[in-house]
C-alpha cells in the first residue's frame, strides 16, 4: 500500500523562506517548491534539487493586504469556491455560505447564482438582479456538501 506523499504546508515554504533555504526538506517538498514557481518537477538526488532551489528567486507569501484598496473583479461560482477550498484542504469550521461584498457589478453577481436557486428565489418574491445596494451587495448561497 503506497503512502499518500505530505504535502508542503504554507507554514512550511514560510520557515523553508525565513531560515534562508537552510532547512532541511524531502525531495517531494523541494518539487513541491518547483511546481509553485512554475516548473516542472525534475527527478534526481536530494542535492540536486536542493542545489536547483538554491538558484531559485523564491516568492514570499507573507503580505497584508488589509489596508490595500485592491478589488478583484474576478467572480467565483459556489462550485469554484467548494473546490478552491477542497484544494486547500481547509476544513477548519464548516462554510455554510459565500457572501460578496463591495460588489459595483450586480448582474454579474446574478449570474454567478445558479439558474435552479435563483428561479426559488423570484418565486418566493426577489427579484435577484434588483437586490442589493450599489456600493455594497451581498449574495449568500448555501454551502452545498459532496
């Protein structure tokens, strides 16, 4: 029975950055660095890959963006969302709904609600493209489990 091989934990490639590339890391972590850089994984000893990352311009993670005014005008369904967090392996607390705020687009976030929930909700009454204020809507869509 093969081992499901550990994945490089933010933390990780953090203390990996802080410690000057000085700590110690598997041939899978340090293909693991590749893979985020943008290259392929290459397959050789330990001390060619650790030599090889050595050449790398690695990314620091660690930014604030809490007093930034950037605004992504990339909207995301609740499918992308689930998966995006399935990806993350995120299973802190339990999503129960996606809220989006700050949005100046409403028919865009229209559209990201499913044909299906938006028809229940003009049924019950709610006109989805009219709901919302313009400097600040909001859309919740109930976290659906697999």
């Amino acid at each position: 029975m093969k081992s499901k091989r550990q994945k490089l934990s933010l933390e990780g490639y953090i203390d990996f950055l802080s410690s000057h590339k000085q700590l110690s890391l598997t041939a899978g972590s340090l293909n693991q660095i590749f893979s985020i850089h943008g290259f392929k994984k290459i397959k050789g000893v330990k001390k060619e890959l650790s030599d090889a990352v050595e050449t790398l311009d690695l990314i620091d993670p660690s930014r604030s963006t809490l007093r930034a005014s950037v605004s992504s005008d990339a909207w995301l369904t609740q499918e992308e969302v689930i998966g995006d967090l399935k990806c993350l392996d995120w299973q802190e607390c339990c999503v129960t709904a996606i809220e989006t705020l700050n949005s100046s687009f409403p028919e865009q976030r229209s559209n990201s609600i499913p044909k299906a929930q938006a028809k229940r909700k003009r049924r019950a009454g709610i006109d989805v493209a009219a709901e919302g204020a313009e400097s600040v809507s909001s859309a919740l869509l109930p976290f659906q489990s697999s």
